[in-house]
C-alpha cells in the first residue's frame, strides 16, 4: 500500500480526500458556534479557558515579565494572570482602556506605550464570523519595544482561542448527552405507552379492556395504587373498578376531575399525592382513574404520560362499548359488509361515487345524498354524485356548509333538526327541504378526500346508530377511492415516460392501432433531436435530460389534446394525429421545429419525418406508418437536420 501511495498521485489525492472526509464528519461540531443566545453565558466560559489557557501556557516567558489580561464584550476585565508590576497603577488603566476599545472599534490588533509601559491587545474572534467576542490583553514593564511583544501576544491570542472553543465544544457535546440520555428516556417511555396503548386497543370486550389498562398502569407505576371509578353500570368483578358516587362533588377529587373534565391532584401532609384523570372517549367522560403514590416516588414528567394513557384507555373502552353495541345490529352490519365489498370491486371513482350514493339511500332510508370529493389542485369541493339534479357537478368552498365543517373537524356530524338549529347555510337542505342530517368525511391516507351528507325532511330522522354507521361506511368508501386512485395512478404510470412526461411507446402503438380500425386518415410525426450526443458529451446528461423535457413541452403545447406524443426511443419522439393527412402534419411538425430552434436553452434543433396512412391503402399497419416515418427521417438527417421530410406510401 506505501509503494502505491508513493508511486500513485491520483490513489493518494484520493485517500488524502477520504481521510479529510472522514475526519470532517467525525469532528462536525468543529463548525459549531456562539451565538447570541450564548452571550450571557460567556464570561465564566472565557474565565475558565482563560485559567485552562494559563496552566498550558505555563513556563511562557511573557508570564514572567508581564500581565495578560482577558476582557468581554461589555470591556469588562474577565480574568488576569501573570507578573504584577507596583509601578503599573499610574497610567495604566487609562491606556488600557483606549487599547481594549481600539481593538472592538477597529478590529485589529492594537499596541501603546507610555514612557516604560508597552500594551498590546488581540482581538478574539468567532469561527464563522470575524465578530469580536473578546480581547486579550498583554502589558509590561521593559526596555523593549512594543514591536517585539505584538507577534507573540497575537500567537498567545490564537492558543487561547483555540483553548475557549475546545473548552466550548466540550460543552457543546455535554449537552449533546444530556439532550440523548433524556430523548431515551423519552423513547423508552413512548415505547411503554405504545405497547400498553396496542394491548389496550387489542381487546375487543370492555371487561378486557379496563384489566388491561388496570395491568398497564401498575407496570408504569409501580408504587402506586390504582382505581377506577365507572359512570356507568358494569360489572367487571375486580375490586379496582368501583362505581362513580357523587356525595360532596366539591370536596371529592373523583368527583371534580369528572364534573370538570380535567385533571385534579391532592397533596397529603406526609408527601402522598393522588390523581385524578377523567376517562374520556371522543363522545364522552366515561370514568375517573385515580393514582394514589407514594412520598418521594412521584416524578412531574410522568403526568403527560399518565394522561395520555388514561385518553388511550377512554378511546379503548368507548370502542369496546362500540363493539357491543354493533353485535347486537350484526344483521344489519353483515349487510352492509356485502355491499362494501361490492363497491371496492369497482376501480372507476366516478362509478364508486354513484353506487355509493344509491346504497346509502337504501341503508338510512333517506330521501336525499350527496357525495363530494375535494379538489385540491383548484382547493374545492365538487359533487360527484347526488339525487338532487340541480347540485349535479356543483362546487363549493372548503369553508362552506356541512362539508366544510366535516373538512375542518375530520369528524362525523349529525344534526337533528336543520330549521331550528342553522349552524351554517346549506344549498342542498334548504333547496330539498330537508331537516335531518349526517355527514361524515371520506379519508384517505390521513387526509379528508371527499364529504359524505345523507338527509332526510322529516326532523330527528337519524339516529345516533345511524350516525355511527355512516361513519363505518366511510371508511370503506375511503378504502375503495384508494383503490380505485391506486389503480390510475399504476396504468398512468405504465403508459407514461418517467422524464418526460409523454406517452410509452407501447400506449403509443396500441392507440395508433385502435385509431386505424375506425378512422379513415391520421398521420405521425418523428421527431430526433440533432446532434444529441454532442449535446450530452458538451453539457452532460442533466441538461441532455433537460432539452428532452424542453422539447417535449413544446410537442405537447403544439398538438391538440386529443394527438398523442410519445417517447419513441432516446432522444426520438413521435406525435400521432387522428384525422390528419400529411399536408397538415407537415404544418405542425413545421411549427414544432421553429418552437424548438427558438425556445430550447442551450439551443437545440429537430429533424422530422412525416408519414400518414388512409384507408384506400393496401397494407395498413403500425409497423408500415413508422417505417415510412423513420425512412423520411432518415433523409431529414442526411439533408443536412433541422429540417423536415414526408414519406412516400
């Protein structure tokens, strides 16, 4: 490997790279900084890499004939070390004043003397700035110059800055560990959480639940005791579970956490704390869970955990309850399983909205639906299907009526009685007279894609099963728009060119085929980019890559929108045109080749080849358009290029 080294420059420039490389990203908080929010913390800083600085410096000889002096920002003295001279009280503080201020003013180092005393000052600057945070001082009685002290006092100002910034990134990392040894701390008790909060999620009976969430918070809190205080009826058989009594709501800590709607907490005069954290679902307060802990054993950093597990638990429970409620509409539930299944079946959206408002109007026998599906490109909703013609492709402001609430909220909604409670103004009520309602949004990938409203003209029509059951079927219309989006964005996908933009060339040929069975002319155009490898060896691939787009843009801003472009090949790109003969072609390959010359940067040019097909000719093929084409392009090439040639049928 030395004989390599030696006798191979490149292999050595290389590991000397790599060694900088690697040594850079082992030391990447050299680059790090003061700041100003370091500012107030800096003196006993730079009193301590002073103090570090002197014990290294130890033996220096300017120690022994002189005093350096360290000073802030503020031109307050920080720290000194050094020899003393009685004789240094007369003059000495005046001169050194205008020394320190002369360096903060003109950023340079700075000497004086008066008759037997010489100063020089250094300033100590930043790392990524020339800012000053700093001056060293040095004064001394002698014979000497001032001349001979002011290199060595600036070499002794470079030492002690670099003692002041190893000083600073020791700190820097002390920190560094601190900040990771309380982020795993954190980690380990988000992991707890997690892992109680999927067992709790994981029962499906209320029974299982609140002995799981009993277990959970025992393991969390091992020298507590745990209660729970039910509102409700429930027989669990563990003696934890106790009923939610109120006696003296004021005085009882169960009792106001739960009448509240927060978190209550009880200091006893021996040190005992007891919490107490109301146990709430999204639709109610279903219990209080109390802690009662130990003197000394109780951390304040544990409350937001505490907290949070006792909402996972309420969520958890209120899914339980959800879950018993649901068997008891099992029938009902199997049919609407049968027909989500028929609506993923579907991979058309518009389809999927359609049935999805027919099914709907059957399973609430409602008089009225509509669905919407949020635009985000133009940031509005637009009804994608309804049995009220007149809102039929209708659009809307995400802020307006019901599903601008439902896109707000993320949330369900149900109103009883739309006449006497008109929270916002809504088309498709007032315009059906209907009075009940319950919407819920359509999600997808966390995001609310679309609004679903269901209403009906008689008052409290919908029930709150009703509304819960929607709720269930929006979920599975989310599932089925993801499909069917999946779906067209895989076939777009396939049949399109990654860089480009434009068409394969496989969708290309297949349309060309469909065209040929039932139009009576069309033409193609190829297009070649000249000199493309030049291009590519001249600028590299990125801008290769960047004329291809350049020029694509100007394909599909010269053709209609039902002409296909596709990428052939490379820098070959091809334009079908349905319904055109080669005269016409001829034109618009024309003003594509001017377009190009004019617009490309760096500027390219294009040669074309321009065949067409009719259904008077013999032999009608893809294979036979495109050779035509390739052979007229061929001479456009040998004609000199930028230019365009029409093949002879």
């Amino acid at each position: 490997m030395v004989n390599r080294i030696n006798n191979d420059p490149a292999y050595s420039e290389s590991l000397t790279e790599d060694l900088a490389s690697t040594e850079t990203e082992a030391v990447w908080f050299a680059s790090e900084d003061i700041t100003e929010a370091d500012e107030p913390y800096l003196p006993p800083l730079l009193a301590d890499s002073f103090h570090q600085w002197i014990n290294e410096a130890d033996g220096l000889p300017l120690l022994r004939s002189g005093e350096f002096s360290l000073f802030g920002a503020d031109r307050g003295r920080i720290a000194a070390a050094g020899h003393h001279g009685v004789d240094w009280q007369e003059g000495y503080a005046v001169l050194l004043n205008d020394v320190i201020s002369s360096v903060f003013e003109r950023k340079i180092a700075i000497s004086a003397s008066s008759d037997t005393l010489h100063l020089v000052g250094v300033p100590i600057r930043k790392r990524t700035d020339d800012r000053i945070f700093s001056v060293l001082c040095y004064a001394a009685q002698s014979e000497a110059s001032t001349a001979q002290y002011a290199q060595s006092v600036e070499i002794c100002g470079f030492h002690f800055r670099s003692c002041f910034y190893r000083r600073f990134e020791q700190l820097f990392v002390q920190d560094l560990l601190l900040q990771q040894k309380q982020t795993e701390k954190e980690a380990k008790r988000r992991d707890a959480l997690f892992l109680a909060a999927k067992r709790l999620y994981d029962q499906i009976d209320v029974s299982s639940v609140l002995s799981e969430m009993l277990s959970s918070l025992e393991q969390l809190y091992p020298n507590s005791e745990v209660h729970l205080y039910l509102s409700q009826d429930h027989l669990n058989g563990d003696e934890r579970v106790k009923p939610l009594v109120f006696k003296n709501a004021a005085h009882d800590l169960v009792a106001k956490a739960f009448l509240d709607g927060r978190s209550e907490t009880e200091h006893d005069r021996d040190g005992t704390i007891r919490l107490a954290v109301p146990m709430t679902g999204k639709q109610a307060a279903y219990g209080v869970l109390c802690m009662t802990i130990g003197p000394g054993k109780w951390d304040e950093a544990d409350l937001p955990a505490f907290l949070l597990l006792a909402d996972t638990a309420g969520s958890a429970f209120e899914n339980a309850k959800l879950y018993e409620q649901s068997n008891l509409l099992i029938n009902e539930l199997r049919l609407i399983n049968e027909l989500t299944k028929r609506l993923n079946q579907s991979l058309r959206l518009k389809e999927i909205f359609q049935f999805a408002t027919s099914e709907l109007l059957k399973i609430f026998d409602a008089d009225y639906c509509c669905v919407l599906q949020m635009n985000k490109e133009k940031d509005q909703f637009v009804v994608m299907s309804s049995n009220f013609p007149a809102l039929a492709s209708e659009r809307f402001s995400p802020e307006y009526g019901f599903c601008g609430m439902v896109y707000r909220t993320r949330e369900p909604l149900i109103i009883s009685d739309y006449w006497h409670t008109r929270v916002v103004t809504s088309k498709l009520m007032d315009n059906t007279g209907s009075r009940s309602l319950i919407a819920a949004p359509i999600i997808v990938d966390g995001e609310v894609v679309g609004v679903i409203l269901v209403t009906h003209k008689v008052p409290n029509f919908f029930s709150y099963e009703n509304y819960k059951l929607l709720q269930v079927m929006s979920t599975h219309i989310g599932l089925a728009v993801t499909n069917a989006s999946l779906h067209a964005e895989v076939r777009r996908m396939v049949i399109t060119d990654n860089l480009t933009g434009l068409h394969a060339r496989h969708y290309l040929n297949e349309q060309i085929q469909n065209r040929q069975r039932k139009d009576p002319f069309g033409a193609l155009i190829l297009v070649d980019i000249d000199y493309f490898k030049k291009v590519n060896d001249t600028f590299g691939h990125q801008v290769g890559d960047q004329i291809l787009i350049q020029v694509s843009n100007i394909i599909n801003a010269s053709i209609r929108q039902g002409d296909i472009a596709a990428r052939w090949g490379g820098e070959e790109l091809a334009v079908y045109l349905p319904g055109i003969r080669a005269e016409q072609a001829y034109r618009i390959a024309e003003r594509i080749r001017i377009h190009v010359e004019a617009e490309t940067d760096p500027v390219v040019t294009v040669s074309c080849g321009v065949s067409e097909w009719t259904f008077e000719n013999e032999k009608i093929s893809v294979e036979s358009l495109f050779y035509r084409a390739d052979m007229a392009l061929y001479e456009a090439k040998n004609n000199g290029r930028n230019c365009i040639f029409v093949g002879q049928s």
